[in-house]
C-alpha cells in the first residue's frame, strides 16, 4: 500500500502528517503519501501474537500434511518497533515454527512448508549483525529435479510489514474480502480460506517485514531508526535477501522480487543493490508503482513540505485522471458506458495527452485542491463550465464527474454526492455519515485494515504454529513515515528509473512485470507508464519489459475477478512466455516532454531547466 492514512476534522485524508512544515505553508490539509498503498491503514494496531482463537476455513481446507512433523514455536523475546529500540545481539534467536500443508487447486496438489520466524541481516563487509527480520517463507519440493524460484515479497509504506501481501494476495490462503464492496454482516470478520490462485505452485514465497515493522528489530548499536531511509533500507533488505540465500542454500534457485507500493521504489533500488552485490535476479515484479516521487506533486509537496516540489503538476493531473475516469465509470459518470475498461483507458490517456497544454492553466490549483489548500498561491483556477462541457464530449465524462475532479475539494469527496470514495480502491465508498470515517477517511482502508488484523491473530499461532507472546506484531507504524528520510542519489525523493535502468544494463536479461489496478487513486496506472516509458530515451535499450492493468484497486488480488487473472500472467511471467495483452516497452506511451531521460535523476533535469 501506500503511506499512511489519517483522518482530518473534516472527514478528508491526510497524507502521512508533516504537518510543522506544511502548517507553515499554510497547507490546510495533507492527505496520504505512497504505499504503503495497500499497505494497511493506521487503524491497523499492534497485534498480540499470542492470541489464538477459532480455527478458520484456511486451516480446514489446508490440513497438515504430516501432523507428527509439524514444529510449532513459542518466542519468548521480547520485540520492540520503536525507532530508538534495538535488541542485544546476545538475545537473537534464529529460531522458527515449522508446519506442513497441503495446497490444492484443480487437479494440481502441492505439499508445502510453512516457516515462521527470525533470521538476522548482516553487514556483508563485516559479518556483523544488523537487525534480526521477521519472516514467513512457504516452501514445496521440486518436482521436476531443478531449483525451484524463490521470490522476496514485501509491502511500502514505507512502514509497513508485509501483512497485506501475505494474507490478501498469493500464500496458499488468504483473507476473503467482500472487494470492493464495504457493507454486510462480515465485516471485520473475513474469513481465511484456501487460495486457489496461489503462487506456490510456481515459486516459494518469503514474506519480509523491514525493521520496525512486524517482530522485526535492529540488533544494537543499531536502533530500528538507524534503517528509516531510503537507502539503508534497500540496503539491510538487500542483506537479508542474500542471507536467507546462503542460510537456505538457495544460491542455484532463480530470485525474484516482488514489490507493492513504495515497496516498488524499493524494488528498484533493491534490484541494483543485488545485482551490483552479485546476486543474480531472475525478474522483478512492479505492482501498484510509484516510481519517481516527483511526478506526483502531490506525494511530493507532502512529504517535503515545499512548494518546489509542484514543478510537475501538470504531470501529476494528467496522471490520475484516467484513473478517476475509470471510477467515473464504474459509478456510472460516463457516457455512453465504455465498452470495457481497457478501451476506455486508451481513450482517457488519448484525451489527456491532447489537453495537456490546457491543463497546464489549472494543474497548479489543482493539485493544491488534492493538498487541502486551494487558495494558497491565490484565487484556484479551474476550466469554465463551456470548456468543461467540450472535455465532457471529448472523454464521455459526465459534467458532474468533470466539475468533481476540477474542483476546490479533493477528488474523493466530490465524485459521488455525499459519499467519500477511496483512495486505494475508488470503487469503494461509504455515506459521509459513516462512523468509521471518523479515524480512517479512506473507506478501501477501512475494507481489509482491521479484518486482516484479526486475521494474523488467528493464523499466527493456529496456522503457522508461532505465538510470541512477549512482543506485538505492528502490521504498519506510522512512526516510520513521520521521520522517514526519502533522499536518494542526491535528491530529497526516490527517482527510481535510473537504478531500474541500472539493474536492466548489469543484467539485461532481468525480468520485469509491472501490474496496475484501473482503480487506483492511490498510485495511478497511467503515472506508471509515464515512469517506464522514460526507458525509451535509452538507445539500444530493449528490456524483457510488460505492463498490464487489471479491474480493481491497489490491492489489485482482492479483486475476484483480478486474482486468477493476475495468477495466469505470473505463471506466464515465471515461466518465460509472453503475457497476452501485455504492453511493452515499444508499446508504451511516450514519457511526458518535461521529464528526465531515464538516466538522469529528475531534480538534476528541473534544475538544468530552471530560468
């Protein structure tokens, strides 16, 4: 998911809270920052490991294999997530508990392992210990005599575990939601079942939750703050990756990552680490990205609290609006109703393409409109009611749809009368009038952030066999994102596409599959091609690149109709063949006129560009 979501007085969501320094702007309203985007919501509390309760129908439809093998684990080390807490070395267990399942789906069956616990991160110049990770790995036997692939799956934030990832996307089970719908008896309760759409029928799965997060905690002198940044944390996440490689004899398996939200700029960085660490990936995996912190001035201005940072305004309306169509649409705002939502994305990247040098009257207060501070460089600009109306005839917006995005009032409050639509998945909503807006003002937060709470309760000990009854488990900690440094080769945010591009020239055979959800407001898909299209401007460069788009939010797996999709075109990506539908780099649009070429970082190319 993306960074945190708070709920302001007025109902609105903030970004993730820099408030001094935007309260000196006079920004009224920060609303959230990247993802931890489908990384869970601050609603999301400190789970009790220990706590057991009911088994759930996971476990019923996934009975241990070989009960007598089964290791339950019982951890008496007391964890601490705070940022100046950190953990004797004397006191690091590596221990973990380890169960055995059956998965099956169809006709195919795979016997599989469970392993929940602790393996430590080490300095790879010193050998010394840097941070003891929490961590939950589903491992199956070979069946055709080679290395199976091992992929490191992790959430955003930053300050998320991998919570999200693990119990809603492709484990052998997952909590079943009712996405995108948010109403009913069985709300926070979801049930676990078992996930036919699983990947472990393909390739293990390590779950990482970084430092902070989770049970997982900095080994002194180290504290948890010491790995709050960019870099340190593709860093210490580079040396667990390459410990559970040595510890695990894994160096002949294939290595894949996969990353969610702002777990993407960490991919990337994470991929160049790697590979410049010697560590041969197989592929990479992008869902729900945000790539370049620049391109979106509105992640940018709120984590930054600078108004420099709306250089690319026109470039950040331009990319959520084919999204915001996209959940027009599915609130019937179009007209006629697009004949599927893929046709209709081209037609909204086609129409904004040929506006853009309009928006650029009204893309300043815009995105201030998005930062809850319209009126602050003046009276807000927005088109007249007869320009809107030829937009309207242009795109199949209605004018509601069309005033409510070019309006003083953020996006989510002004679509649908009355209602708050979300800001991971747009297709969720609540009535204004709701209670629970009161503490989380993102109803697609509201949808997943307490049930899998409750979830991890139960699966922790009755599933994975593990209670620690001495720590709490932190599905996500909005401390991290207030004191996170977001500065990276030498910008005060992540550029990522230079280190992308880095990885893809150290390995240019690497794979890369990014994925995006029509409905995600959170990190649009549209921004995303924008990002990798910048790898056009590379000559000679021809990268085993796809990018495809799926109905539903950011936790694009939630969808019903999304996951088995999404599971067929990662079983083609493992496996080496071509995703039908899939754009390429050749196929891609082309970057926007004002940004960097991918090698060169963005603030370096503002700069070159500054009167």
């Amino acid at each position: 998911m993306k960074p945190d979501r708070r709920s302001t007085d007025d109902g609105r969501v903030r970004r993730h809270g820099r408030l001094a320094a935007l309260s000196a702007l006079t920004l009224g309203i920060v609303i959230l920052a990247g993802c931890g985007g489908s990384d869970g919501g601050s609603s999301a509390s400190a789970v009790p490991s220990g706590m057991a309760q009911v088994a759930n129908q996971a476990q019923a439809a996934s009975a241990p294999q070989t009960p007598s093998a089964n290791q339950p684990y019982t951890d008496l080390t007391t964890y601490s997530t705070s940022a100046t807490s950190g953990i004797a070395a004397s006191l690091v267990a590596e221990k973990a508990a380890i169960m055995h399942y059956q998965w099956t789906s169809g006709s195919t069956t795979v016997n599989y392992t469970t392993t929940t616990g602790h393996l430590s991160a080490m300095d790879l110049t010193s050998g010394a210990p840097e941070a003891t990770m929490s961590y939950v790995a589903y491992t199956a036997p070979s069946t055709n005599g080679k290395p199976r692939p091992v992929t490191f799956v992790y959430n955003g934030g930053p300050g998320s575990s991998s919570i999200w990832l693990r119990l809603g996307s492709f484990a052998p089970t997952r909590v079943a939601t009712t996405d995108p719908l948010l109403n009913g008896t069985s709300w926070p309760n979801y049930p676990l079942v078992n996930n036919t759409e699983s990947l472990i029928d393909t390739t293990d799965l390590v779950f990482i939750d970084p430092p902070g997060t989770g049970l997982s905690e900095a080994i002194l002198p180290n504290t948890n703050q010491t790995y709050w940044s960019t870099d340190a944390d593709a860093n210490i996440m580079r040396d667990f990756i390459i410990r559970y490689l040595t510890v695990n004899s894994r160096s002949s398996s294939p290595v894949y990552l996969y990353g969610e939200s702002y777990g993407t700029p960490r991919t990337d960085i994470l991929a160049l680490a790697l590979e410049s660490a010697g560590v041969h990936l197989t592929g990479i995996t992008l869902q729900s990205s945000i790539l370049n912190y620049f391109a979106d001035a509105i992640e940018a201005v709120a984590i930054t609290g600078s108004p420099d940072q709306l250089a690319l305004e026109t470039d950040t309306l331009s990319g959520y609006m084919p999204g915001y169509a996209e959940v027009a649409a599915y609130y019937n705002q179009v007209s006629p109703a697009p004949l599927s939502q893929a046709t209709y994305a081209l037609r909204s990247e086609a129409f904004v393409t040929a506006n853009y040098n309009l928006f650029k009257n009204y893309s300043l207060y815009w995105t201030l409109s998005q930062l809850g501070a319209p009126t602050y460089a003046g009276p807000p600009n927005f088109p007249p009611t007869w320009l809107e109306k030829v937009w309207d005839a242009e795109s199949g917006l209605t004018l509601q749809a069309m005033q409510g995005y070019f309006n003083i009032n953020p996006f989510n409050l002004t679509l649908v009368p009355g209602s708050t639509i979300g800001r991971y998945d747009g297709r969720v909503s609540l009535p204004n009038s709701d209670s629970r807006l009161q503490s989380d003002g993102d109803p697609s937060d509201i949808l997943i952030s307490l049930p899998f709470t409750n979830a991890l309760a139960t699966q922790m000990p009755d599933y994975l066999g593990y209670t620690a009854p001495n720590a709490a488990y932190m599905p996500l900690n909005d401390a991290i994102i207030e004191v996170w440094d977001f500065s990276h080769g030498g910008q005060p945010l992540p550029d990522t596409i230079p280190d992308l591009l880095g990885a893809l020239k150290l390995n240019p055979q690497l794979k890369v599959l990014a994925e995006n959800g029509y409905h995600d407001l959170a990190t649009p898909f549209f921004n995303t091609e924008k990002q990798l299209a910048r790898l056009k401007t590379v000559q000679g460069l021809n990268p085993n690149l796809q990018v495809n788009f799926f109905q539903g939010g950011h936790m694009i797996y939630l969808d019903d109709v999304a996951r088995p999709q999404m599971k067929a075109d990662l079983a083609a990506f493992y496996g080496g063949t071509p995703i039908a539908g899939a754009l390429t780099l050749a196929t891609l649009p082309q970057p926007w006129a004002d940004e960097a070429p991918a090698a060169t970082p963005t603030s370096e190319a503002l700069a070159a560009a500054a009167p």
